[in-house]
C-alpha cells in the first residue's frame, strides 16, 4: 500500500517537472510549437492602444455677482433633481394608488403575491395615466418655453407649480380643514382665494387629506373580507377545529369572491374615479 503511494507521488512529480519545463520553453520562444497555427506573440507594431482623455477639475472663485447667482441656481436645480422622486411621489395621486393597493393585498391575507414592487409599478402607471393632462400643460407651459429660452427659470418654476397646485386644490375642494389647520400653525390671514394659499401650506395639507382618503378606502375594502374571516374562525370554533389557523382556510375563499366580482378592474375604476370628478 506505502508502494503504490510512492508511486502515484513519483508520477506526479513527473508531470509537474514535465509542464513546468515546456512553460519555459514556450516562454522563451518567439514562435509558436511546430504543427500549429502560424503566428508570433508579439503584438503588430501598426496597432494603437485607445487613448483616454485627460479630465482637468479647476475650482475658482466667482468674479461676479451674476457668477454667485449661477452656482446658486446650480446648487439649486440639483438639489431639486436629487428631490424630484419623493416630490412626484407625494405631489400626485400616486401616494393614494401605492396606500390602497397595499391594503388590498394585507385584506387578502397575501403575503409575496403580489409582490411590492409590482404593486407600486401599478400604481406608478396609474399615477402616469390620471396626472398626464397635469403633466403636459407642466411641458407646454414650462419646460417647452424654458428649453427654447422663451421664458427664465424663475418663469418656469411658477408655470410647472400652477398646474400642480390646481390638481392638488381640487382633490381637497371638499375638505379643506388641513389647509385651515396649517393656516393656524403658521398663523396666517385666512385665504380668500387658492393664489393666497402658500405652497408649503398646500403640499402638507395635500399629503395628510390623501393618507386619510386612502385610510378611508383602505378600511371600506377590509369589511367584507373581515366577515369572510370571522365566518370561517366561527365555523372552525364550533367544529372544535381551534388547532388550524383561520386565515389557512379563509383566503381561498377570498381569492374567489375577489376574482368572482372582478376585484381588480373595480378596484382600478373607483381609484380614477375617486381623483377624476
């Protein structure tokens, strides 16, 4: 047994001396061995490596008033940039779609189907379908006119805000107890009109009426499905059944009559028609 072990080393030393001695003559070649292809390792003398440019930083002080205010826009537009997702996302409807869609998902007792990101790409493309008439009068009146020198970005900022404000004022017509409210905590003049409403009055005020809308869906969409689930953990109560968890057993059955009624197409029609009057 020691035998065959010596052996089998001996061999193996064999082999590794082997490689390593055609490795150095192969490195010590120019060509390649007889019997392959043509061809040399050295690389062609009329091929050129590709160059990389040089970036140079300079950072100088400005000169000029009319310098300061440039890099103060600068700073401005892309801190604004940087914002631009949680200001889109609270500034629409998309904060309502995102909150009722959730709570459908929990009232079906679902807990990876569907998954979060799906859900909020629904609600995204929604947000997208009901905000575009909101979002070309913001091109046509701001970005159009701005990119064509048409107008300043002072200009632009107000014409892409009053489409916003009006979208955002409308969905609170019938309720504005929010605005009131910060109105009082900033101890304001009461507004007579909507252009005397400041807009960090209005984007909170906005934000807190579509929690308490998007609650207020959220508990009308649990009733049904709580009956479901009371029926159910009755029935097993009574059967003596207290072992097997209630909702193993009720979320079939709310599977069905959601998809009997066509939940999600009536879903989707009251959520455009709740923001769309």
């Amino acid at each position: 047994m020691a035998g065959t072990k010596i052996k089998k080393v001996f061999m193996l030393a064999f082999v590794l001396v082997f490689i390593l001695q055609g490795t150095t003559v192969f490195a010590q070649s120019n060509t390649f061995p007889r019997g392959s292809t043509q061809g040399t390792t050295e690389m062609n003398q009329n091929v050129r490596g590709s160059g990389v440019p040089n970036i140079a930083v300079q950072i100088t002080e400005p000169q000029t008033g009319r310098e300061v205010a440039f890099s103060v826009r600068l700073l401005l537009l892309l801190t604004i940039l940087t914002l631009a997702p949680s200001i889109l996302i609270l500034v629409t409807c998309f904060l309502r779609f995102s909150i009722v869609l959730d709570f459908i998902k929990r009232a079906l007792s679902l807990q990876q189907v569907p998954p979060t990101s799906v859900l909020n790409g629904i609600a995204f493309f929604m947000t997208v379908f009901v905000m575009w008439p909101t979002f070309t009068k913001v091109y046509d009146n701001a970005y159009k006119p701005l990119s064509n020198s048409e107008i300043t970005i002072e200009q632009a900022y107000h014409e892409a805000e009053a489409p916003l404000r009006m979208f955002m004022y409308e969905q609170m017509a019938g309720d504005t107890s929010y605005i009131k409210m910060f109105m009082n905590m900033a101890k304001l003049e009461k507004p007579n009109t909507l252009a005397d409403v400041p807009t960090y009055i209005l984007v909170p005020s906005y934000i807190l009426h579509e929690l308490t809308v998007a609650f207020k869906i959220g508990v009308i969409l649990y009733i049904p499905f709580i009956i479901i689930d009371m029926v159910v953990a009755s029935i097993l109560m009574a059967m003596g059944m207290m072992m097997l968890p209630p909702v193993q057993i009720s979320m079939p059955f709310k599977l069905i009559l959601f998809v009997l009624v066509d939940g999600w197409g009536l879903l989707t029609q009251q959520l455009f028609n709740s923001v769309i009057h």
